[in-house]
C-alpha cells in the first residue's frame, strides 16, 4: 500500500515537521532513515524522531508500514511507544518516547553490585513484555541485550524493549519462515530454515539471561558456521568457574527456555512461574565483579559496530539536570566506527547513503 493511502488515520499531514518540534542533534542513522532527539515546542518534552524520506522507500514501503503497524498496537510499561506520526510531501516522521537510561550492560558494569535476584527482576519485566506482544500475535524476532534500554537514569528504573524492525504480526494460523535475527541469540528452528513462531522469542530470553548471569554468551565462534553448529545442536555449557556461584533454580530456568525442540520450549507464561522468577530462589550474593569483567571483554567492541551516538541523550539528559539545555543541533556527532573506536564527523549531508537499520529510539548508543 502506498504511503499516505491507508485508511487508518495514523498520520498527520505537516509541511514542515519543525513547526511542532525543535530539532535538537542526530542520534543515529538506520538504512533508509535518521533519528534525531527534538523537542515538542507546545510541551517542551523529549521525544526521538525518526525521520524517513519517502525516496528511501520506493519497493520498501511494505518494511515500514509494518513496523508502524506492529508499534501503533502496542502499549505496555516496557515497550517503547510510538506516540505520534506526521506526513509531509517528502518524509515520514515517527515520533518516539524517548529513553534515556542508557544501555542494559552498561548500567550492570557501572553498578557496585549485582545479584541473581537483579537478573530475575530484569527478566522478569522482559517476560511480562513479550507476553503481552505474544498475546497480540507479535514477534520480536530480535530480542537482544542491545534492543534493552533503562527508561531512566534512575537507580530503579524500569528495562524497555526497542527496535521492531524485524517483528511480524502473526496472522490466523501464519507461519514464519524468513531467515532474520542477529547470529548469536537466534533459535536453532531459524537457523535450520525451519517454520516457527512465539518460541523464538522465549529462546532468545533464554539467551540473555544466560548472560545476565555471566557475562558471556553460551554459543560463540568467530567461525559463522561453527557458530550456527553449536546453535543448531543447543550445545552450550555452565562453565566453571563463572557459573560455580550460580544457583541450580537459574540454570534450571536457563535450560527451559534454551531447549532445542520448540513445542517443549518454556512459553512466556510458563516461564514467569518458574521459581527463579516468581518464588525465592535467585540467589543475593554479589556476582558483580566476574560478570562485569566477563562483559567488559566480551561485549565492549560490539558498540563499535553500531552507528549511534554512543553518550547524545545521557549527555543531553545531565545538562538539563545541571539547568542547561543545548541550543540547537551539534554541528559535530561522536560516532562508532567499527575497528577504529570513536571518532567526530559532522552529520550527514541529504540524501548520503546512510548505515545499516538500526532501532526506532536506541538513542545513547
């Protein structure tokens, strides 16, 4: 369906976006598209912007359309909303609740202390998310440590779920079957080109609690192909020493969802009344130092490979708590640029061939 021509009244038609938001810098840049964190002048609130020229659509329109399809449904503490959308005669415009809490390993390394009973708490809030978007007939299908963001600099702020431009709205009886996900955390049914549904989602917080736990994830191989074997087979350890401190409930709960054959695979439901969810079995001894050193090393350079401004909004957040405001977009973007760290250069001129897709409001990348 051509943009502009659908029935729902989602859009609302603007000449200028800027009449309704101050723009304020770039905050990364997907394959066809830019966010850029603004400013609603009537509400002086925050939001991120991703802005869409309908020329980087053509033959895409169906990608979009299902990705605001599948964001307009959904409204859950734990999910990043889409709140508004705008039309002009050249773009597209998603306006998005903004996240400034940083990033889920971040926020881990940073902290002093951290417990199973931390990681139980985290889970627990992705598992009540993905159910909600399972009960809608939606799935993530990229669920990673990447696509978590904190709401908030809070010390208790609540985990959000980003990025659904790989999520599918299942149809009665639908099946899918398109290969797609990031390599380390797929379930083997994807991998082995199979049909599949809700339960690789369930597999993939499987994943990330594997991690939570140690640092370090279960199937790795610089090797692609020995990387998909391992993945394909559920061939993953609980390594001593790193899990030598972890409770016999966690492994139990890991194992459940990390199980190869998808009909015996915990289902969301299932898994919030596992005891090391629901009861009082996640440990309270501080795992902080072997997890995030384990972290530190295995997880530091993939920011390298992300496009995103890696500290734009929790800079932007500080000086506003010191009373400060930026005046107007940067002139200059700190950007991630794989095996060379960070370097500075100005944003991108119109119409320069923009990075690989990236998530609708990971914003402190």
């Amino acid at each position: 369906m051509p943009l502009g021509e659908d029935g729902n009244g989602w859009k609302k038609k603007t000449s200028d976006i800027k009449e309704h938001y101050d723009f304020k810098e770039v905050l990364g840049t997907g394959a066809f598209s830019e966010v850029v964190l603004a400013e609603e002048k009537r509400t002086q609130r925050l939001v991120a912007i991703k802005c869409i020229p309908k020329k980087a659509l053509e033959g895409k329109e169906n990608n979009i359309e299902n990705e605001i399809a599948v964001l307009h449904r959904i409204k859950h503490p734990n999910i990043v909303s889409l709140e508004d959308i705008f039309e002009s005669t050249s773009h597209l415009y998603l306006v998005m609740q903004l996240v400034s809490g940083g990033e889920l390993f971040d926020r881990i390394v940073e902290k002093g202390f951290y417990t199973e009973r931390d990681a139980s708490q985290l889970i627990h809030q992705i598992l009540d998310a993905v159910k909600y978007l399972h009960d809608m007939g939606i799935v993530h299908r990229d669920l990673k440590p990447e696509n978590l963001l904190y709401y908030s600099m809070d010390e208790d702020s609540k985990i959000m779920i980003s990025d659904f431009g790989l999520s599918k709205i299942e149809g009665a009886g639908s099946v899918m079957s398109t290969a797609c996900g990031t390599p380390g955390y797929v379930a083997p049914e994807v991998l082995a080109q199979k049909p599949y549904s809700k339960a690789v989602d369930c597999w993939s917080i499987g994943v990330i609690s594997y991690i939570l736990l140690c640092g370090y994830p279960p199937f790795y191989d610089e090797n692609d192909a020995k990387l998909f074997e391992q993945i394909l087979k559920a061939e993953y350890e609980f390594d001593s020493p790193y899990w030598d401190d972890i409770s016999d409930s966690a492994k139990d709960f890991i194992c459940h969802l990390m199980e190869k054959e998808p009909l015996k695979r915990y289902t969301c439901e299932q898994a919030l009344q596992h005891p090391w969810i629901c009861g009082d079995t996640a440990l309270d001894k501080n795992i902080h130092e072997s997890v995030s050193a384990q972290i530190k090393k295995n997880f530091a350079k993939s920011k390298w490979k992300q496009a995103f401004n890696a500290t734009a909004v929790v800079r932007h957040m500080r000086k506003l708590q010191l009373g400060t405001s930026l005046e107007g977009p940067s002139q200059i973007t700190p950007t991630i640029d794989e095996g060379k760290g960070m370097e500075f250069r100005k944003p991108r001129q119109t119409g320069e061939e923009v990075s690989t897709m990236n998530t609708v409001s990971r914003l402190d990348r």
